[in-house]
C-alpha cells in the first residue's frame, strides 16, 4: 500500500507568489517524521525542512513552512515568495522510528516557477 | 551540514559487466546507510539498508545477489551491480543515517548514474 501519496504530479506557480505542495501519509507507528526534500535536474537531494510525530507546532525554515495535520495525516509543503530557483522536483518522505530508520518517498511532484 | 560523497558519478558499461559504487560519510561516521535506485521521472526507490558488520537488509523485490552491498567501516559502503544490463540503467543514490543529528537525518550522496549499453 501506498505510504506516502503527493497528489499533484506538476504544479506551475508565478515568481513570488506561494504555493502549497499536498502530501498525505499513512502509518500506524505513532512516533515517526516526516520530511521534505527538493532534487533540481542535477539530481543531488536537498534537504528542506522536519516534522516530527509529536512536534507540538509547525516546522518552518525561512521560505520554507509545513502544515501539519496529525489527525488528517497531512503533512503540506508552503513555499512562500517563489523564486525561479525553487523549480525542482519535490519530494514527501517518511521515516518510521519502528522501521529502523528507512526513509520511504513519495512520488514527487514537479514544481515549475513562472517569471 | 554532513557531507557524503559517491563515485563514481557516471559510469558507462558494456552489458555483462560489474559495476562498484562506493558511498562515503566524509566528516561523521554512519553506522547505517541506505542505497536508493531512482528512474526517469519517478521516486526514490528503497533497494536495501547498509549495517556496518553485518549483512545488508533488502528491500521486497530486489535481488541481493544482483545488487551486493558491502558496509566494511563506518564511512564507506559499497554497492555492486552484478552482471548488469541495460534494465539496470539508472540513478543510485545512497545516504548515510547521521545518529548525532538532531532527528537524526539523513545525507544523501550526489548519486551516480548507471548506463549500462
């Protein structure tokens, strides 16, 4: 079964406007993290920002804010102020702390950013 | 941030061939690493995790003797594809587990692309 589920395969946004990137998750372990990376076209994985099961407020990281909703299993990537450098692949991830530190993807989704 | 560094970065072989890529934490030690195969315009698929001095877990579906993986010191694990062939073409990528991090995190390395002709 699909664990982790990013719903928008291409997504285009206007240079300096926001954009939210959906991610819906699935596990039964109640202590596992969430994350988020972005993969330009030279494919290296960059790391942009932590959710933690039990983490009482959202993650931010400058541009970069998470809206977590435990209850729906949501875990949503806003991008605020787009810049033509953000367009990239984005991609959901999940580490189970039952899983021994596996970190499972979601299929991505394509962000490209309009001048 | 902990650098992992991968080489080689491309490589190019004839069909039939083995092919070794070592994965390496530059400036922290993992005791655990991941390799990841990814195609064209999909995900990261989860192929096995790398235990220092202990054999590697794989993943459902993927052949262990095809893909061997190595994780002889803290900071190198190495996988081989064995016999490859052109179905065996794509991105690898591995990352390493960085224990002291404070979610403990994981690096990835810049990948190597495989084309095997």
């Amino acid at each position: 079964a699909q664990k982790i589920t990013q719903t928008q395969p291409g997504m285009f946004v206007q240079e300096k406007e926001a954009v939210t990137l959906d991610c819906t998750y699935d596990t039964s372990d109640p202590s596992y993290g969430l994350f988020w990376y972005k993969q330009p076209s030279s494919g290296e994985m960059i790391f942009l920002i932590y959710q933690g099961s039990y983490d009482q407020q959202n993650a931010t990281e400058g541009r970069y804010s998470l809206n977590f909703q435990k209850a729906r299993k949501s875990a949503n990537l806003v991008i605020s102020a787009s810049q033509l450098g953000d367009s990239a692949m984005y991609f959901c991830a999940m580490r189970e702390d039952r899983a021994y530190d596996k970190v499972i993807f979601g299929p991505g989704t394509s962000l490209s950013v309009i001048p | 941030g902990a650098v992992v560094s991968q080489h080689p970065s491309w490589v190019i072989c004839k069909s039939g061939t083995s092919v070794k890529i070592e994965c390496r934490s530059l400036d922290f030690q993992a005791t655990t690493m991941f390799w990841y195969r990814q195609f064209p315009k999909q995900s990261l698929m989860l192929m096995a995790t790398s235990n220092e001095g202990s054999k590697a877990t794989y993943e459902q579906g993927v052949e262990k003797d095809k893909f061997l993986i190595n994780h002889a010191s803290l900071t190198l694990s190495t996988l081989t594809v064995t016999s490859a062939h052109p179905e065996d073409s794509s991105f690898y990528i591995c990352s390493a587990h960085y224990a002291s991090g404070g979610f403990g995190e994981q690096f990835f390395g810049p990948g190597t692309r495989l084309t095997v002709l």
